[in-house]
C-alpha cells in the first residue's frame, strides 16, 4: 500500500513511525513532513494547507489511503477534497471538524444535547462583549470562535485583562476572522486530562489517557504553548471518571453529531477538566493532539494502520484497539523564546539513547547529514516503562543526551501526575 500523510510535526512523525509497523506498507509519502520523518517517508515539498496539490500528488501517485493529521486542512475540507477524488482518507470531512474549527458550533452543540461543559455567552458584536465582562464573575475565559494556533484562549484574571483581550480578539483582529466571534465562559478548576479517540460516528472506542503541559514553564508559568509535554496514563482519569466520561461525554458526542447530520470519522479529542461537579468538556479537537500522539501510539499495542480503515469503512470495534499497561513521558525540546520569539539553524546532536526511547523530530529540517532546528518545539523524546515514575525519570535521563544551542524544556513534566499517583 502507498500511504501519505498531511502534516510535520511531532504528532506526525509518532503517526508515521506507528503504521511503518504494518507489513503491507510498500511506502509512506509525508507532505512537507520534516527533517526527522525523512527516514520512514519520503518527504514532498508540498505544505499541509496545499490540499489541492496534494490531491493532484494523491492522484498522480495513485495512493491507497491518506491520513490528514493538523487541524487547518481538516477545517478547509481537505477529506472532502481527497474522497471526491478518490482517495481514501482518515479524517472527518469539514462539517464534522467543524466541533474544533468554531468553538461557537462546539458550545451551541454541548448546550443543545446537555453535554457538560462550562457556561458561555456569544458574541458577534465588541460592544455587548464589553458591556457583559464589565459585570461578569472573574476569572473569565475569552475564547475566539475559529483555529488561531492554539493561542486564541485567553484566561482573564482581572476585568482590565478581559476588556484587552476582547479589544485584541474583535478590534485589532489578532487572529483575524477567526475572531468575528468569541466565547465568553465560565472559568473552570480542577486537573485536566486528554481523551483521544477512535470513532467511525457509530463505535467509539477511546485511547489511553494522558496529560499535556502547555505552559512553557515549570509550575505551569508562563506564556501557552502548543504543548511542552505529556504523560499516559493520566491518574486522574479514575475509572469512576472514564465511566462517567463514556455516559455523560462521549457517547452524547457522537449521538449529537450524527443528529446534526454530521457524521465524525477519525481522532476525536476530548480535552476535558474533572470539576467538583464533574468532569466538563473544555474543547474539542477534531485529531490527534500533539504532544499526546508522542505518549499514546507508542503505548498501542494493535496495528494504527488497520484502525484506520476500519475507522473509514464503519466497521470499528473495540476489540481492534489494544493498548499496552505501561506508562509514557514525553518531553519537549523547544528553542530558547518560543512560544515568542526565538532563532533556528542550530545544529541537533543527538547521543545513544536507550531502547526504551523514541526521538520524535518536529521543527528540524536536514542540511547535508545534519539535523538543524527550524521551529519552536523541535524535538520530543518519549520513554516508555512499567511505572509512571520510570518513564518520566528515563525521559530525563535520555533528553540530556540531546543538545542544540538554546535548546530548552521543562523539567516537571509528570510532577503532578506522580503526586497524584502516589
Ligand atoms: P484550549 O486551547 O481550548 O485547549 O484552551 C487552552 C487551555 O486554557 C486549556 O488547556 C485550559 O488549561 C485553559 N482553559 C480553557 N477553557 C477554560 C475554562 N473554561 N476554565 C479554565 N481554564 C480553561
Ligand atoms: N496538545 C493540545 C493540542 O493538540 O491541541
């Protein structure tokens, strides 16, 4: 089988190590895919959001099955696109990524079918929006309605910073359309875990649960990032919650979307907070997260590739999803400033890491022999262990023997988690 996959980052990169697992694979094409991914694919100068081009590259290569990892392609139709032309993909087609792509459509949906999650106002015009944070319970969560790369929630804790944060959002259009509309929610307390899961919008069958880290710093300081680190499983995912999830959560979801007419097929993403009412969706997302991808796949015991199909021909069931009863800890190696400001074109040197590790590359790309920094996150490093404590302890262990000048990266990712499990 020829294989391609949109996307060139971490997450694809841990996507594509997985289905080189399966034998029928005569070749795998990632589109632009990175400096790292080059040895399991053959990378396409083609970007992610060129889905147009790659249609024509799908179908000029006569590839049997395309997978559409990052969320913009998704949310410009490029399933729709790839399966008009007659290529099989993995992915919901644009009206089911819509639950990520407005998060107007996503809270109007939970309203709709009692989908527990927090309360929110909508607003179209700046001066209602103004006129609501001059008297509403702070904390307060200002949200802009389209993607905006993971940056387009703003946690305001004080009325000053809510009034910017609307004047940036809908004035100053700092995330452009995306921002016409916002969400303004109710803050929300309480740990958060990342569900992943398998659906074919009748079966759904959720992964392993994990936990990203999205502050840049440790203790959760900082500015959010795209994620600096995850583990799996999460020890606050109780099974009393997982229940509760699957009743409450998961299974509405999917009924809701098929009343909707919009049937999801692919990843769906559950980032949800365990409040003292209980557990609460805090966003949708309409794929694989990353960095959780670089925790669960490599604690997936059955064949990702197999899933997928059986995920685009309706024929999922949970027996077809196994995951192993180890721990995983992935951390992040970001260049110095990012998520702000920050320089690439640093050589990576990496040192013999141990078996149980995996080097997932994300912004790097090849100069000569060379792997040169070229983003923000660029690199995870993945342990794999019996315990939570044994994962999270190699990690740390094998990332020090990864270098490139301003290389940085958190050093408590798993801390909570550990105290929790404890
Ligand atoms: P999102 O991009 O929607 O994942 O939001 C980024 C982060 O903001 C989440 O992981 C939460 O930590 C935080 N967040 C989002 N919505 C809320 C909320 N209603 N209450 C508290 N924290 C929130
Ligand atoms: N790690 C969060 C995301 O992928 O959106």
């Amino acid at each position: 089988m020829k294989i391609m996959v949109i996307g060139g980052g971490g997450r694809e990169d841990a996507i594509i190590k997985k289905i080189s697992e399966n034998k029928n694979i005569e070749k795998i094409y990632a589109l632009p895919g990175n400096g790292g991914i080059m040895g399991e694919a053959t990378c396409v100068d083609i970007g992610a959001e060129e889905i147009y081009k790659a249609r024509d590259f799908a179908v000029k290569e006569k590839i049997d099955f395309a997978i559409v990892a990052p969320d913009d392609p998704l949310a410009m139709g490029a399933v729709d696109i790839l399966e008009e032309a007659g290529i099989k993909c993995f992915g919901p087609d644009k009206s089911a990524a819509e639950i990520e792509s407005s998060k107007v459509f996503a809270k109007n949906l939970m309203k709709k079918y009692n989908i527990p999650t927090a309360e929110y106002e909508v607003f179209s015009e700046i001066d209602s929006a103004m006129e609501y944070v001059k008297t509403c319970k702070i904390p307060i969560v200002i949200k802009a309605d389209g993607l905006a790369k993971g940056k387009g929630v703003i946690i305001a804790m004080d009325r000053d910073s809510a009034i910017s944060a609307i004047k940036e959002i809908m004035q100053d259009k700092k995330f452009g359309d995306s921002g016409n509309e916002i969400v303004v929610e109710e803050f929300l307390e309480g740990p958060e875990v990342s569900v992943l899961s398998f659906t074919d919008g009748k079966t759904i069958v959720p992964m392993i649960s994990s936990m990203d880290h999205k502050r840049a710093n440790d203790g959760d300081k900082g500015p959010n990032t795209g994620g600096m680190g995850c583990i799996a499983p999460n020890p606050f995912y109780t099974e009393e919650i997982a229940k509760r999830c699957h009743d409450e959560i998961f299974v509405p979801t999917i009924d809701a979307m098929n009343k909707e007419g919009r049937i999801f097929k692919g990843c769906l993403y559950f980032g949800l907070m365990i409040t003292e009412d209980g557990p609460k969706v805090i966003e949708y997302n309409c794929r694989f997260g990353d960095p959780e991808t670089q925790v669960v796949l490599p604690l997936l015991e059955s064949d990702l590739l197999e899933i997928m199909i059986a995920v685009r021909e309706g024929k999922l069931s949970e027996d077809i999803v196994k995951f192993s009863k180890k721990s995983a800890c992935c951390v992040v190696m970001a260049s110095g400033g990012y998520p702000n400001e920050y320089e690439k074109g640093y050589e990576i040197k990496i040192g013999e890491i141990s078996d149980n590790s995996i080097v997932y590359i994300a912004g790097a790309k090849r100069k000569y022999d060379k792997l040169i920094t070229n983003g923000g996150r660029v690199l995870g490093l993945t342990a794999i262990d019996d315990t939570l404590e044994g994962a999270v302890s190699d990690a740390y262990d094998n990332i020090e023997k990864i270098s490139f000048k301003k290389a940085y990266y958190r050093k408590d990712i798993g801390s909570k988690a550990l105290i929790e499990a404890l």
